[in-house]
C-alpha cells in the first residue's frame, strides 16, 4: 500500500509517497485491554482496519514534518482518518461500515496517511451520514480539540467567551459548539474577510484587531492563535490555550492537549447530522500531491480545511 512518510525532518520536500507492507489483520497484537482478565467484556476491545478515503492536514502534520520531533523515523504522518471498515475484530464495526478517526501520530506513531490504517477501536466512530469522507475528515483533531478545550474552560450559559484564531480548525468548530450551548461568544480573526464567516457561526462581535477588543470583558478566553489577548479577560476569568505560544501571566492560565477519544467524536458526529454543526473544505489534494497540500496549507489564509484523497 502506499503512505506518506518522513525519513528527515524539513520542508515539503521530506515527504514521501512509498510503498510499504500492508497491515495484516491476522497478525494483530493483543492490545492491552485483550491481555486483560475481563478482555471479553472491556468495552471496544478490538481492531479495525480502515481503507481510507480522506484525510486533512493539521498544523501538527506540518511541525511534525519540519520539527525534530516525534516518533524515531521513518514514519508515518497524519492523525485525522476517513474511510470505510474492510476487516474487524469489534463488534461495534462491520465491513463496509463508514467511519473517522484520530490518532494522535506525535506520541503514537500511528500515522493515518497510509491506503490502509489498523487502529484500536477506542479511536473510531462512525462517520456522519449527512457528509462525503471528504468533508467527514476535516473534523477528528480539530474537533476533539475543540470539545476538549470547551470543555476545560466550563463557560456557562450566558457567559462571556472569547475565541482566537476563530477562523481556523478548531476556532471555527469551538465557535459553532460554544454557541450551541448558549454561550455568549466573540471572536477574534486574523483578516477582515474571514469575518463574515465567524458571525455564521454564532459569534456576536468579529473583530481582527486585538485593539479593539473590549477590555477586562470575557469570563473565558479560548486561545488557538497564539495571540496575547489577556487585557481582554474579566478578573478571574479563565484562559485555555491549545497554540503552541507560551501562556500568558494569568492566574490560572492553562494548556489543552487533545486526547483520543471515540466518545467526543461521536459527540462531534451527531452534532453534525442534526445540522447544528458545519464542517468547511477548503481545497482537496490527491496522494500524489501531498508536498504542494502542505505548502498550500502552511500559506496560511485559509477558511476551511485542506483535504488529503487517496
Ligand atoms: N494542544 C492541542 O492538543 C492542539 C490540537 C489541535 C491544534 N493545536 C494547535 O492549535 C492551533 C490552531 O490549530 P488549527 O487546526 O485551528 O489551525 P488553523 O486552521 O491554521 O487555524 C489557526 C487560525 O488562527 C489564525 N491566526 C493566526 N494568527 C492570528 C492572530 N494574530 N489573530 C487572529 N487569528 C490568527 C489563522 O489565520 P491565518 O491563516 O490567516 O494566519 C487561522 O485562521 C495550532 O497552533 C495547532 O498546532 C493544538
């Protein structure tokens, strides 16, 4: 099958379009939860084994790719999957079944840009009914992100939330979810024509100039743009950051790593489908053209994802 690989760190150019061996289902590991004295019971015990149909690029994939960090190489990059089941030992997926996934490639390894991807169970749902794969691959990491960090940040109803970089991934998607549970959210963007969109999504004020955020406002402040917005925040407000910036002086200040989890994307998905939740595709890709999908995605500017087909 054939995947896309690293065997250095760098530019576009490190990436590679290879053949590898397929993963075999016969010879699956046990996983920690099948060695366990209750496996037959353990919920989402299993595998699966995923052909897939779409990915989408996540600035992970990018600082992977150019950062000395991650797994030992070569390796396989990507953490977002579309596809369908072609061979399962869970009884939650059938062959044929449509289905996401994220795999947190960085710790793991497990990169999801190969024709065939065998995951644990726990890492799957399945896919909306309402999208293409295409569509349905722009939404593993950035919104499990964007549940994660939401729900760090416990705005309640009617509070005041503030959103960077809310023209993004997981800005756009926290907007939408933060709104939908009543939320009172503004949002801060980096270009004027990326304002009209946010508003769609439910945001109140759309601004792209710090300066004009209202000071000592917000009772929290999600930030995914790595941008210094504190004078904005009311006292005790809190402030969770999933960029990679160093947090600001703020009492309680905090980071959000995203977590695998299948029970936030099924949140995700049923979201979806009810129509309370957009998804946005900015461009698609082929395999083969995975180096000019990078530079298109690393240009920044964008309103929606960068699509990987395979
Ligand atoms: N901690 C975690 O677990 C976790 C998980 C997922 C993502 N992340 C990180 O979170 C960040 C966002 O991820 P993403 O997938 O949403 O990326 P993305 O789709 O590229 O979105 C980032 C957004 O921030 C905007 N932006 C940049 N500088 C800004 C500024 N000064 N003011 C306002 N907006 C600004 C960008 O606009 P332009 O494109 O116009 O510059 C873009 O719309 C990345 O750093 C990513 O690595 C962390």
């Amino acid at each position: 099958m054939r995947a896309v690989r690293i065997h250095a760190h760098g530019g576009p150019e490190v990436l590679t379009v290879e053949e590898i061996a397929d993963p075999e289902p016969e010879s699956w590991p046990a996983s920690d939860a099948d060695s366990s004295a209750d496996a037959e019971s353990a919920p989402g015990a299993g595998e699966v084994l995923v052909r897939t149909v779409a990915s989408s690029l996540n600035p992970v994939d990018w600082k992977t790719r150019a950062w000395d960090v991650g797994p030992a190489l070569p390796v396989t990059l990507g953490w977002d999957l579309a596809g369908i089941v072609v061979a399962s030992s869970a009884p939650e997926f059938a062959v044929g079944d449509r289905v996401i996934a994220m795999s947190a490639q960085l710790a793991t390894g497990l990169g999801t840009w190969a024709e065939l991807v065998r995951l644990p169970v726990r890492l799957l749902a399945h896919a909306p009914r309402t999208l293409t794969l295409a569509e349905a691959a722009t939404l593993p990491l950035a919104g499990t992100t964007a549940v994660q960090a939401l729900a760090a940040l416990r705005p309640e109803s009617r509070a005041r939330l503030l959103v960077t970089g809310a023209a993004g991934a997981v800005g756009g998607l926290a907007v939408q979810l933060a709104h939908r549970a009543g939320v009172s959210v503004d949002a801060l963007v980096s270009r004027p024509e990326h304002i009209e969109v946010v508003r769609e999504f439910g945001a109140a004020t759309v601004t792209h100039s710090v300066a004009e955020l209202p000071q000592g406002t917000y009772d929290a402040v999600l930030d995914t743009a790595g941008v210094d917005v504190t004078r904005a925040l009311a006292d005790g407000g809190s402030y969770i950051s999933v960029s990679d910036a160093p947090l600001p002086d703020v009492a309680g200040a905090a980071k959000s790593y995203v977590q695998e989890s299948s029970k936030d994307l099924a949140e995700l998905v049923d979201l979806v489908d009810a129509g309370r939740l957009k998804v946005r595709v900015a461009a698609h890709y082929p395999l083969t053209e995975v180096r000019a999908a990078h530079e298109h995605f690393e240009a920044g500017g964008l309103s929606g994802k960068v699509v990987l087909l395979f």
